[in-house]
C-alpha cells in the first residue's frame, strides 16, 4: 500500500515493504506534473511497475509496455 501525503508538485509517500516502512518524497520541477487520481473513484491497488512509472510521471496504463507473465506448463517451451 503506498499513501500520498503531499498535495501539488511535491509528493510524500508512506509504503509497507513487507518488513519495514519506506517514506519518500518527490518534486518534480518546472511544468511538469504526476498523473495522479482526481477522486476517490480513480483510486485502485496498483503494482510496483506500475508505481515506477507514476513516479517517473507516465500513466499506470501504459498499453506498449511488456506485461508479466505466469508460467505454467501450458506457455512454456519446456
């Protein structure tokens, strides 16, 4: 779960890392701006790639970025 704290160009979040918890904080510079919910409705759980790629100021949906994928032994080539 990551919480933002920070409203505007400034960005603090608070993450639980599976053993501890993690506080950061980004600030973007000149014009540039988070794709970032506008109302709860917007809210999802979303994954760590997915959080990267917020932080670096994309959209959580990038639809030409390669998609994890679950072997099983039905995709394999094994």
């Amino acid at each position: 779960m990551m919480k933002r704290i920070a409203e505007g160009a400034t960005r603090i979040f608070l993450r639980y890392d599976q053993n501890g918890f993690i506080l950061a904080t980004k600030k973007l510079l000149d014009d540039m701006k988070f794709q970032w919910p506008r109302t709860p409705d917007e809210v999802k759980e979303i994954s760590f790639q997915q959080v990267e790629w917020l932080l670096q100021g994309l959209e959580i949906e990038q639809k030409k970025a390669h998609h994890q994928v679950k072997i099983n032994h039905e995709n394999s080539c094994f």
